[in-house]
C-alpha cells in the first residue's frame, strides 16, 4: 500500500480518522479532511461538503448524545477504504435543520449497520466519504419529524 506524504498509508490515515469519529472527536473529524472533501449519501445520495458535513455531525452528536460507533470490518486496496460499523444512538435532544425549523427527540433508539467508504488523498487526507445507512436512523427522524 502507498505511502501518502504524511507518512501513512490510506488504511492508517482512514482507521485514525473512523477512530476519531467513533470517539465523537469533532476537530479531529475535520483535520483528517481535504478542504473539498464532499460525503455522499443518504438521504437521496445527496452531496454535503465539508464545513457542512461537520456541522451536521455537530448537531447529530447534540441530539443523540449517546452515539456509539463499533467497526466490525475494514478493507483497504489502493486509496480506498471501507469500514463495515454499528452505529447506534438515541434521539435525546431537540435537532435543529438547516431551514430553522427543529425536530423535537422522542427518546427512541436506534441500530443501524452501516458501511462507509472513503477515498485517501495524496497528502494523506480524507478526500470523499460515500455513507451506506439504512433506515433505521432515518425512519426514527421520519417519525419524530411527523409529531414535531
């Protein structure tokens, strides 16, 4: 596997970022990524860039102040890597849209297997995120939405 020019190789660089975010650690989450890092994905594999990406994991981690992140699996080839985790939380606090308007929690939980893919960059940062969550996280927001 290449050497990105921080020294690492992408399955290094991917796993300290994937690490960072199973620990909720935000400023880590944004350092391990390329100025014009875009995430693909649900819902309707829209594209969020950076500065947004990280505000919205912000107000997830508000709203589901008991997220818990556990990778299963991990595979690497080239500049590739993908992570197969458990993503589980409860929606515990009100979460606020970007339209202003906020979805009040229900104090239901949720469990979700989910798959995320990222490309490493030559600098060694994070370049793309395509996220893999079935709808489980989203039916509970779906349904909270609806009694809001």
């Amino acid at each position: 596997m290449t050497v990105r020019a921080n020294g690492k190789t992408p399955l290094q660089i991917a796993t300290e970022w994937m690490d960072a975010a199973a620990r909720c650690d935000l400023e880590a989450i944004a350092a391990g990524m390329a100025d014009g890092c875009k995430r693909f994905g649900e819902p309707s594999w829209m594209v969020i860039e950076k500065a947004d990406y990280v505000e919205a994991y912000r107000q997830y981690l508000t709203s589901f102040s008991d997220y818990r992140l556990d990778i299963l699996n991990t595979v690497a080839s080239g500049r590739t890597v993908v992570f197969e985790m458990i993503e589980s939380a409860t929606f515990t606090g009100p979460y606020r849209l970007p339209d202003g308007s906020v979805i009040q929690p229900n104090g239901q939980s949720y469990t979700d297997r989910v798959c995320t893919w990222v490309e490493v960059d030559d600098s060694g940062l994070i370049a793309e995120i395509r996220a893999y969550i079935p709808s489980n996280r989203g039916r509970l927001m779906a349904e909270a939405a609806a009694a809001s």
